[in-house]
C-alpha cells in the first residue's frame, strides 16, 4: 500500500545540501538523459536543485515499484527557464537520497 504525506520526507535544505556540486549529484541514468534532452548539463540540475523551495513540494510517497514501506519519493515541480520542471528524490534515508526524476511536466 502506498502511503502519501503532504510535507516532504527529507529536509529539502540537507537534500539541497547534497546536490550542491555536479561531483556531489547522484542521480539516475534516466533523469540525466532526461535533463539533457531537455537542453540541461549537470551544472543546471545543480542550479535547479539550488533553486527549490518548500513552496515547490509537491508529495511525498513511498515507493511503489517495487513496493516499499520505507523508500520515500518527495516530488517538486519547479518553475524554470520559462517551462516547469518536475523533480523527485528518493530514498530512505538522506545518505541514500537520489534524484530519480528530472522532466518537464507534462499538464496535457
């Protein structure tokens, strides 16, 4: 069963902290395709994970596929270079943290 919060699992400034610099990025091989797609370097992910603040929270989930009771998914849309970014981190714990997502949304 998936559980869903309304405040973000992991403190977005410790995250924030952790995706400080392109050395210190852990992030899914999909999420870069997907940010260079979209015209984006390591650099901007940092810059736009820079940028988030708690009014960009979105949800907080756990983990679904496959399920797990103890991996939360804190999502963020971010408004950015004139189009919306959604992003989510994932993890148990903040040492764990990785940034899975990072596209535009889609609202159609």
């Amino acid at each position: 069963m998936i559980a869903i919060k309304r405040k973000p699992h992991h403190d977005l400034q410790a995250v924030k902290g952790k995706f400080a610099r392109v050395e210190t990025l852990e992030v899914t091989r999909t999420a870069v395709v997907n940010a260079r797609a979209l015209g984006y370097s390591l650099d901007d992910i940092v810059e736009a994970v820079q940028a988030l603040e708690l009014g960009d929270f979105v949800k907080s989930e756990t983990a679904h596929s496959p399920p797990n009771s103890k991996v939360w998914h804190d999502t963020y849309n971010l408004p950015w270079d004139d189009r919306w970014l959604y992003l989510k981190f994932a993890g148990e714990t903040l040492i764990d943290v990785i940034l899975r997502s990072f596209k535009e949304v889609d609202y159609g």
